[in-house]
C-alpha cells in the first residue's frame, strides 16, 4: 500500500501517517527512467554525482516523519501533475498496481544541483527522475535542455572554441583588403 497524500491538504503534500512513517526511507531503481531529455544527468560531473549520492546517503538516514518535519531544507513536496507550473502530466509508470502520480514527490539534491523526483510506496522512494535544471518546475524561461553525451566541461570547450572562431572570423574581415 502507498502512502498517498490526504484529501484535506493535498496541496500542500500532507501525507497520511502510517508505520512505515517511522522507518527510514530506503530508495530504489526499479522504475528508474533517464531517457526523457528533460530529465537525466548524463552532462553531469563527478561532483555534481557526489553531492546527489551524499544527499540521498543523508535522507536514507531520516525516516519520513523526519523528512517531512525538515520543510524548506530538503524541499520535500509532492508534485500535482494537474497543476499548470508542473512540466509533465505523469510519472508515467507501466505498473497499473501503482498509482504513482497520487503518491509522487520530489526533493533537492542541493540549491543549485536541482532535485529527485519519484514515488513513495511504504517507506520506499522510487527514483524515477533527476532534475538538475528544475524542468519538472520550470522557471519562467521554461524548459533548459540537457545535453547528452557532454560534460559541463565540454560544454564549456565548445563556448570556447565557438567565441575564438568569431573573433578569428572577425579579424579575417578586418585584416582582408
């Protein structure tokens, strides 16, 4: 059985205490999906991985109560799919035995290292998604791709490399009589 949001307070992500409240919350891959472009963090770096796998080490400490209790320090909230700020209409999960989108929560990895996105089923956290560029949540610019197959640092290459081309195109204008 999933813990699911209460019908009094589902906007605010209100969960029905149960058992499984006082367990710490364990996480897992079964539904693990980085093939949507928004969601994936392929481009990402080392640090970047050990701040996500340090984060997730700190919350496998804490039960849900305690999650729940921590507010703005994790931004641990659910997702109402229904809402129009909210970039996906589903988690999309092909098991009809679960009904993940009433039960669909996110936390931050860090301020800026962007969030997890999954489903809680006892006191289980399906990972389903990373968000590094908060696209689940898009900010008033709207969604940032995630580029697949670069790192930042690459990506930073490229830049690079793109700028010192202008500037030699530009030069070779200007010195050509």
């Amino acid at each position: 059985m999933g813990i699911k949001p209460s019908n009094t307070n589902q906007s605010k992500g209100a969960i029905k205490a149960s058992k499984a409240d006082e367990k710490p919350l364990v996480f897992s891959f079964k539904y693990f999906d980085e093939s949507n472009d928004k969601f994936h963090i392929e481009h990402k770096t080392v640090p970047y991985v050990v701040d996500m796998v340090k984060q997730l080490q700190t919350i496998s400490r804490m039960t849900l109560s305690e999650i729940r209790k921590a507010g703005d320090a994790l931004r641990f909230h659910s997702i109402d799919f229904k809402s129009p700020k909210v970039s996906e209409d589903t988690l999309d999960i092909k098991d009809p035995s679960i009904m993940a989108d009433s039960c669909s929560y996110q936390f931050q990895i860090s301020k800026r290292r962007g969030r997890i996105i999954g489903f809680i089923l006892n006191n289980t956290f399906y990972i389903k998604w990373f968000d590094p560029e908060h696209n689940l949540y898009p900010m008033s610019f709207g969604i940032t791709p995630c580029l697949r197959g670069m790192s930042d640092c690459d990506e930073k290459i490229e830049h690079r490399d793109n700028i010192i081309k202008e500037y030699t195109d530009i030069l070779e204008e200007l010195t050509t009589p």
